[in-house]
C-alpha cells in the first residue's frame, strides 16, 4: 500500500473534485425531477396504461400477489410502489406517481454522477445540465419510468465493472441485472446479452485468464443473487410458480412481446397530411430509431478495435456501446415514440459520453444538436405540455386526489361514477373490457377476471374460465370499449374473445343512457329496469 505521504497533492485535489462534482450532478438530477414533478405531476390520467400500473399497486397492497391473481408486468415494480405507498398512508394515483418519481429522480441523479465521473476533470456544469435536461425530456410516459430507471442503472453498473474490473463489481453488475429482470424479465435478457458482449470485450488481450475467469463466475453469481426474490417467490408463494410458467408460455404462444406498429423511418413521412411542425417531428422521430442502430452498430466496432490495439475507450462508452442493440430491440417492439423512449437511453448516454471527449464550445454545439431536436420531438409526450391551455384540460377528483386532465379523460372519469352511483343497492362489481384497468382503480374495486387488459386472442378454455368469474361476481354493470386497436379489425373485443362478448350479449341488456359514445358499449343486467 502506499503511505498516504507519498500520494501527490494533485491526485487528492482532482479526486476530491471529481466526487464534489458527482455528488453535485446527483443532486442536480434529484432537482431537474422535483421541477418537472410540480409543472406536470396533478397532471393527465390514463385509464389504459397508467391504470394497469395502479390496479397492481392497490392490489398488491391488499395482499394479492402480481401474475397469479391478476394480470401483470413482472412483480417487483408493484412491491416498489406498495412499499413507499404503505409508508406514506396513502394509496391513490398521486403516490403511485410520486413513488415512481423517486426511482426517476435516482435514475437521472446517477447518470448525471456517472457522466460528470466520466468527464476527465473538466468543468461541466451547463454541459451536465443540458444532458439532465435532455435525458428529462425523454423520460416518458411516467407509468414506464421503471424500464428507463433499470435502462440507466445498467449502464451505469457496467461501466463500474469496465472501469474497475474485479469480483466485486462484476457480482454486483451481475445482481442489477438479476434485480432487473424482476423489475422485467426482457431487461434481464438484454443485461445478460450486454453482460455476455462486455465479458467478450474483457477478453480481447487478457493478461489473466484466471481473474477474468472468476470476474465471469461472480457476474454469474449475481444475476442470481439479483433473481432471489422471484426464485423465492415461486418456491413460497402457492400458485406463483404456475402462473409465471403460463406468462412465459403465453408470449410463445403470440410470438411477440408487443403488439408491433411500423417503424416510423424518415422518408416514409407523408409531409401533404401532415401539419409542417408534426410532419419535422415525425422525421425526427425515425432518425432517432436509426440513431440507436447506428450507434450500437458503430460503437461496438470502435470500442473493440480500439481494445484489439491495446488502448482504453471510456468504460462508460463501451457500457452503452453493448447495451444500445438490446435496447433497440425494445424500442423496435412497438416502434413508437414512448417505446423509443424506452429503449433509447443507453444511445443517449453513450452520445452524451462522446460529447465530454470535446473540448471548449464543441462539447456545448454537440450536446446541443442532440438537446434541442430531443426537446421538440418528446415535449408533445408530456401531460404538462398537453395541458398547457386552460381551454384544453380541466381539473377533475380522482378518488381523493385532484387532477388536471383533457376533455376525453374527463368525461370517462365522469361516466364511471356515474355508473358507480347508479348500482343497484349492496352491489359493488362490475366488468370492463378491454382497456380499463383503471376504471377498477379509480372505484377501488376488484376485477371479476384475472385479465384485465385484453391485446391478443385468448383460447376457448380461458374465456370458459373468465366467464365463470364474471357470472360468480354478479356485475352490476358492464363496460366494453369497442375500439380496433391500432385499425385492426381483427383486435375488437368481439373478435379476440368471442365467448365473452357473446356472454355479455345474453346475459346485460345494453343501454345508451349513459354515454352516446358508440365506441362505449354499456349493459345492465336483464333484470334491471
């Protein structure tokens, strides 16, 4: 060890700098979240994606178990937001937002710390600040900011491991991808892709077989120990195990893991129907997809030539280098812009990295050719922007917290309680079909059905058994939204199940007292007057 004597003034003097301007970049992160959080935070609601996510959060809270009582994404976000929810004595959409603002507000407090690590020494504070701006404007929509957080936590643990490779950072690169996949299991593969490449990258011109042996072994070792909650899970929990085999076969069973949409390239952009300002933005939207190929492509190319010549690329670069392909393929799933934005953080990153190797006012332009096409193209994503004429929104009650929300919001929000006050005397079920999670959220009821968003066909046997809820919990009305999902015909309610929809028709009177929207198919039970 050497005697701290000997260590050079300077040496102390840029480490003390470099951890004062980390820990700056952290705070600054927390503040960017905290100003976005007060502009947008009571604003927009969303029955369909949004309400998934609270449905599971209030169930979990009330004991239920994510995949096996209801339908859900893997369970580790639910227990997330239950958990903090608990603390706070609350339960309504507002604390499941701000318990996915502080996963964000962390998320971006350690890539700002990351990048400012990555600087070389160099003063950055507005070149950190347009990055924390620019990486802000992309984190969208709220309800997914778990898959941005595990995104930005990946990239950050690798370079870790790339910049100090030993046991210990690899076990732990190897635990955020195994705590990734239990936040979602496609994380999990793509951290074990990008943890397979950076262990091949390792390799190139190895000097000790033996440590880089044992770095593998302990990265192993940590995916697993990550895991353990699921791996738990499926032993203790009764049923648990069943139900997630029946998620996994069930994507097999649909070839997919989105429903896919065509990717928005630049020159498919049809400028006469379009206004010129959302025109430009589509086009900047399909370069931004060729910018994640392009980049994952390129990047991984020079950083391992550069590694074949015996020279060290930034740790940070080569982390997003391996993790922009398999973060493409998420963005590519559903190629729009809230999975692009999904998918496109490593990209980001890595480009923000590429900017801090500049000197002086190139650093700034760069940054700033990749800020302000970012802001122009994600701004219209945000439910502050959408809101931001008094004529547009108008604030509502959602259960005990007030939201500023658009005209169509309202207006479901209106309809279900006045559904709700109109059931019969005693009766507190009813079925929504197949968008509206939300609507058992916001009236903090269960669902009859373990589905409760419907995108792909179901098989006969299923919809036997989901008819056998519905009939055991009497519903005192019943809501199917009739809607093509993106045009498709063959995605309507009647066609991806059958069985149900004809049950409903036989068993519920439909009635238009309610709502004169032809989309809203409304019953009462026959016995209703």
């Amino acid at each position: 060890m050497t005697p701290i004597r000997h260590i050079k003034p300077e040496i102390v003097q840029q480490t003390l700098g470099t951890n004062r301007e980390m820990f700056l970049a952290f705070l600054g992160g927390l503040i960017l979240v905290l100003v976005a959080f007060v502009w947008e935070g009571h604003q927009g609601f969303n029955l369909w994606d949004e309400g998934y996510l609270w449905y599971g959060v209030q169930r979990s809270m009330l004991g239920e178990v994510p995949l096996r009582d209801f339908q859900a994404y893997d369970p580790a976000r639910y227990y997330w937001c239950a958990l903090l929810m608990k603390v706070a004595g609350a339960q309504g959409i507002m604390a499941v937002r701000v318990a996915v603002a502080v996963l964000q507000a962390l998320a971006l407090g350690l890539a700002l710390a990351t990048l400012a690590s990555a600087a070389r020494g160099r003063r950055n504070g507005w070149f950190l600040l347009i990055c924390g701006i620019t990486l802000l404007v992309w984190m969208v929509p709220r309800h997914k900011l778990f898959d941005i957080a595990i995104s930005i936590a990946l990239v950050c643990t690798f370079a870790r491991w790339i910049r100090v490779p030993s046991v210990a950072t690899s076990i732990l690169a190897g635990m955020v991808v195994g705590v990734a996949a239990c936040l979602g299991r496609n994380h999990g593969i793509y951290g074990l892709a990008a943890g397979a490449g950076i262990g091949i990258y390792l390799s190139v011109r190895c000097e000790g077989w033996r440590r880089w042996s044992v770095q593998m072994i302990g990265f192993g070792a940590g995916v697993v120990i990550g895991y353990l909650p699921i791996v738990f899970m499926m032993i203790f929990v009764s049923g648990f195990y069943q139900a997630f085999i029946e998620s996994i076969k069930f994507l097999f069973e649909v070839k997919a893991t989105n429903l896919p949409l065509p990717i928005p390239w630049p020159w498919t952009v049809d400028f006469s129907a379009l206004p010129l300002a959302e025109a430009c933005r589509q086009v900047l939207l399909g370069l931004f997809f060729m910018t994640t190929l392009v980049f994952g492509i390129f990047s991984t190319i020079h950083v391992v030539a550069r590694r074949l010549r015996g020279m060290a690329p930034s740790p940070l670069l080569v982390a997003c280098a391996f993790l922009a392909l398999p973060y493409a393929h998420y963005a590519f799933s559903r190629a729009d812009a809230g999975h692009l934005a999904l998918g496109i953080f490593p990209t980001l990153i890595g480009c923000m990295e590429l900017a801090s190797s500049l000197h002086s006012w190139r650093r700034m332009l760069t940054v700033c050719v990749l800020a302000l096409p970012s802001a122009f193209t994600m701004i219209v994503s945000h439910p502050g922007w959408q809101c931001r004429s008094s004529n547009i929104c108008t604030w509502i009650s959602v259960g005990d917290d007030k939201l500023y929300v658009d005209a169509t919001a309202a207006s479901n929000v209106e309809l279900l309680y006045r559904l709700r006050d109109s059931e019969p005397h005693g009766s507190k079920n009813f079925f929504a079909a197949p968008f509206w999670p939300g609507a058992y959220a916001l009236l903090g009821r269960k669902s009859p059905t373990w589905e409760i968003y419907t995108a792909w066909p179901r098989s006969d046997e299923f919809q036997r058994r989901e008819i056998t809820d519905i009939e055991r919990s009497k519903p005192a009305f019943v809501v199917i939204y009739d809607l093509p999902l993106d045009g498709h015909d063959e995605l309507r309610y009647a066609k991806t199940h059958p069985l149900i929809d004809t049950y409903v028709r036989a068993n519920f009177n439909r009635t238009q007292v309610f709502s004169d929207d032809p989309a809203l198919q409304i019953y009462l039970p026959r016995t209703t007057p």
